[in-house]
C-alpha cells in the first residue's frame, strides 16, 4: 500500500520527468527547426521516384551503392515512399522538415503503445510513466532526434508500423491487419520480418490448447501472410530492379570514398556478418557505460564521446522490469524471436553507430519486450518505475545537452 512518504517521492519524480521530457522535447524541436540539413539519402531516393527513377543522381550520405556507373540508396524503400509527397511540394534537398517528420511519426508510436497498454488494462499512472520512458529514455528518442540521417529515419518509420503490428493483435484481435503491419515494417527494417512468429502466438487466446480450433487459426495465419509474402516479393522485385538478383541488396556495392571509420574497415576487411564483432556488440549492448573523453595536460577538457551507444541496463534501466514477466508461451515466442534478432544484430558489422544512448538496433525488438514486460498482473517491483524511468529521462537530458554545448 502506498503511503504518503511514497506518493510525495512519486510526485517529485514525476515533476523531474516532465521538467526533463519538456527539455528533451524543446531540443528535439530545437534540432528540426535550425538544424535539418535536408539531406536524407530517402528524401533523394523520393525525388528520384518522382522522375522514374531507382538510382539517384548524387549519394547525399555515406551507404550508397555504386554498381554499373550508377549509384542507389541501398535501404528497403518504404520511407522514400512516405516522403514523395513532401519532396513533390519542396523538392530535394529543399525539405528540410525530417525531423520534425520524424517526431510526428514517433508522435503516432506513442499513441499507438498508449492503445496497447489500455487494451493490456496497464494502470493510467503506470502507463503514463511507460510512455515517458519510451519517448525520453530510450532509443525513439535519439533516432527521432537524428531523423535528418537515413537510418534514423528509417527506425522511426519502422517502429511505428511493428508497434502497429503489435496493436493490430492486442487491440483489434486482426492477425491478417498485424501481417501488413509487418509487412510494411519489412520495408524498412529487414528484421521485422521474423515478427509473425511471435504475433501468431500471441493471437492465440488465452488457455486455449495451441491446436485447438487449427482450422481457423491456419485460415488467420494463411491470410496474415499474403501482406508479408507481397512485401517480400516487392523487396525482391525491387533488388532486382537494381541489381540484377532478388536477393542482392546492394550491400556487396557499398561506396564510400575516403572513408577510413572502425565500420568502413569492418565491412572492407571481416564482411558485414562476423563473430569478430560479437564482444564489441555484447558490451556496448548490456555492460558500457555513458562515456566521454577528457583531454588537456590536466584530463579537464571535454573533447569527445564514445558514440558506439551504451548498455541498455545503465540508459533505460526501467527495462530490467521485463526480468518479472509472466512465463508462458507467449513469452517463449516473444524470447525466441527476440533471441533470433538481437543475436543476428550482435554479429553485425554496425551495433548503430553515431548514437547518444541505447543502441537504436533495440527498437528492432522493443515492441516485443514491453508486451512481456506489462502483460498480466504488475509485481511489487513495478514500484521502482519512476525512479527508474526519471533516471533514464535524467541521465539522457544531460547527454543530450552536453554534446549540444559542446558541439562533440
């Protein structure tokens, strides 16, 4: 029971948070207002679309495919698909309204999770505090703040439609509007697609046998994969469009000269998949700490910031919360399917480099882990969620602000 000592220290975390998520929120609009360079490689890859075309004329970012004198933005297409009619009104590079995009379609996530937790009967209080720590302490933030840049752009979009996929089960009891969901979120984030393991589960009522009813639930399953299978023949088609093979997604043709980055020389020297990157991966997703660089003769000049990310225990510690969820076949699915993804994503070239907190490939399974995370009855343990989300709302405020300040 809480007691009144309990409810004052709730209501100063919850006046630090909305204090820091103003601020945040102020720096993000900040950012979208003085800031967007109106260079996304997506945004050239919309204006190419609008004039027939697959390949773009100059590669605004690094990641370009160069292949038969022709240079392509690499990345599965839905985001320039998003953007063709704002590049259609302002041409490109005269968009310059990425960021402010992004926090709209990060606007929209939260909403969405906003539906999920009222559909999973999450307590307004709790998920009030949820919300703050998804939008403020965690990896939605950083890549909405960052979605002038190609691949942070691509994260928001493709957030937005796995959590849809997410909705789609929990919200409207529809496993084929969660296949094209998924499908749509495959054309932006490759990983999406081993979500329907995990949403088939969890359409599966509760304390029903897993076979029981198999009729209806191969008809809901047939059904939810037409969406997927079109978006993976759209993806095919597309690559070969380009490169001449389904399967060729332009990664073997990655040009970019006079790059000499730690991830330049992973992808020319171990190749995009390597075990050689798995105890960097490892420790910069669940042991690094927030770190920054002092140089002088006395080590008191901040001169830089290790931007390989860190640990998603010391950035968004309310996530440790997940260790109490309910155990049972949802959770083994949602486990394996997050298993599956972060374990791939650990023996990739990049960990998603150029990033402020968490690692941003985190938002690949995110989704899936708050629904383990808030499904069933809430354990005492959840009361340490407002400290542990004003911590992580804290702690990113001062990141975000020192790297302002210092230009680093």
């Amino acid at each position: 029971m809480t007691g009144p000592v309990e409810t004052r220290r709730d209501r100063v975390l919850a006046a630090l948070t909305a204090l820091g998520g103003a601020l945040l929120l102020a720096l993000l609009l900040g950012r979208g207002a003085l800031r967007d360079a109106g260079f996304n490689s997506h945004g050239a890859l919309a204006d190419a679309l609008l004039h027939g075309r697959l390949w773009v004329e100059h590669c605004p970012e690094i990641d370009c495919a160069l292949f038969e004198g022709r240079r392509y933005i690499i990345f599965p297409p839905l985001p320039a698909l998003l953007l063709t009619p704002f590049i259609a009104l302002f041409g490109f590079p005269g968009f310059k309204g990425f960021v402010l995009l992004g926090l709209c379609l990060s606007a929209l996530s939260l909403f969405t999770w906003s539906r999920i937790f009222r559909a999973l009967a999450v307590g307004r209080t709790e998920a009030l505090w949820l919300l703050a720590a998804l939008a403020f302490a965690g990896p939605l933030y950083q890549v909405t703040l960052r979605s002038d840049g190609v691949w942070f752009f691509s994260q928001t979009v493709g957030f937005l439609m796995m959590s849809l996929s997410v909705w789609a089960v929990i919200g409207r009891a529809s496993l084929p509007l969660a296949g094209l969901f998924v499908g749509l979120a495959f054309l932006c984030r490759q990983m999406a697609i081993f979500y329907p393991l995990f949403l088939l589960v969890l359409a599966l009522p509760r304390g029903r046998p897993l076979l029981a009813d198999s009729t209806a639930v191969v008809k809901s399953a047939l059904l939810a994969a037409l969406p997927v299978a079109a978006a993976l023949a759209v993806y095919c088609a597309y690559n070969a469009a380009r490169f001449g093979s389904p399967f060729e997604t332009g990664y073997a043709f990655i040009h970019n000269p006079g790059q000499d980055s730690f991830i330049w020389r992973r992808i020319t020297e171990g190749g995009l998949f390597s075990r050689d990157y798995l105890l960097f991966n490892t420790l910069y997703l669940f042991l690094q700490g927030t770190h920054f660089e002092f140089g002088g003769p006395r080590l008191t000049d901040l001169v830089g910031f290790d931007k390989a990310g860190t640990a998603i225990l010391v950035a968004s510690p309310w996530l440790l919360l997940a260790f109490y969820a309910r155990l049972d076949r949802v959770f083994a699915a949602g486990a394996a399917t997050i298993a599956v993804i972060a374990g791939l994503t650990l023996l990739y070239h990049s960990n998603g480099a150029e990033q402020i907190a968490t690692q941003r490939y985190v938002l690949d399974w995110l989704p899936i882990l708050l629904v383990l995370m808030v499904r069933g009855e809430r354990p005492p343990a959840f009361a340490a969620l407002p400290l542990l989300v004003t911590w992580g709302v804290t702690a990113n405020l001062a990141v975000v602000t020192l790297l302002s300040v210092y230009r680093l």
